[in-house]
C-alpha cells in the first residue's frame, strides 16, 4: 500500500508535534485545569498542547482596507479616427469618393488573394487533395477585401491579408 503524500509534515516544518492521543488524554483526565501545577515531566522532550503555537502559526488575515476603493482594470475607449483613403480593413469604413464627391460608406467585396492560394496549397501539402484544399475559396476571412462606393461601385481602397 503506498502511504499518503507527506502533506501533512510539510505544512508543520519547524514547529513541534502536537501530542499523541493518549498523551492529550490523559493530561486532561490527570491535570484537570485547576489549582495543580503541571507535572515536571510534560516540561520535557514532549511539549505541552500547542494551543497557541498554531494560532501563532496562522495569524489572522489582514483585515479589508475598507477606506480603500477596490481597483478594478482601466478600459479607456479610444476613438479612431479613420481618415477617408488612407486605412482600409475587414469592415466598412467612411471614404470619400472622388467620382461622387461625397462621403460614403464603402461596400465590401470579397476576393480570393494570396492568403487563400497558401491555404489551399497548404491543405493540398497535408493530403486535402479532394476539394477540401478549395475550402480556402470559401472562407471570406481569409480573402482579400476590396472596398467599392456603394454609389458609383467605383473602388476605393484594398485591403490585403498579405
Ligand atoms: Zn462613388
């Protein structure tokens, strides 16, 4: 049978070990709290119940510092501005149009760059060589994005994954 895990005497290093049973027992039974002083012997190698010595072991946990407010983690909002021609993403952003002359939100159009043709070669490298290396061609997170105006359909601006 294998023994436990030393848990135990790991958390009491360096303090003594409490009494045996019989040696708490019959301390109580024989010196009952009262006018008796303690024997001369329990004075020796066999420390005393060690009420106090574990309260001291474990002092109290600090009390809540109540005049302090709980910090809790800054979010600041940070505004972006975008400015029309320059910064083109995954999302629609306000451009100005130069066939329209006028500030539009642009419309995305999906189209299959380079990051899909490394994922397909990629897929077709690791055996997915029965259509699923055309997956790529499917996934609008992995192409190109090209924004148009949504007025004229001119283009605005590119976005390329790589
Ligand atoms: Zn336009």
């Amino acid at each position: 049978m294998a023994s436990a895990p030393p848990m135990e005497t790991a958390t009491l290093v360096g303090h003594p070990p409490p009494p045996s049973y019989e040696e708490a027992l019959g301390s109580n039974l024989m010196y009952p709290p009262g006018p008796y002083p303690p024997p001369a012997d329990m004075k020796g190698p066999v420390p005393p119940y060690p009420t106090q010595a574990y309260g001291q072991a474990y002092p109290p946990p600090p009390p809540p510092q109540q005049g302090q407010p709980v910090t809790s983690p800054v979010v600041s909002v940070q505004t972006v501005y975008v400015q029309p021609g320059l910064v083109f993403g995954t999302v629609p952003v306000q451009a100005h149009c130069p066939v329209c002359v006028q500030n539009v939100i642009t419309r995305l159009e999906y189209t299959s760059g380079a990051l899909v043709w490394l994922s397909c070669a990629g897929l077709a490298i690791f055996g997915c060589i029965y259509g699923c290396c055309l997956i790529p061609f499917c996934v609008d997170n992995l192409k190109d994005v090209i924004h148009h105006c949504p007025n004229c359909s001119s283009v605005l601006g590119f976005y390329r994954r790589i």
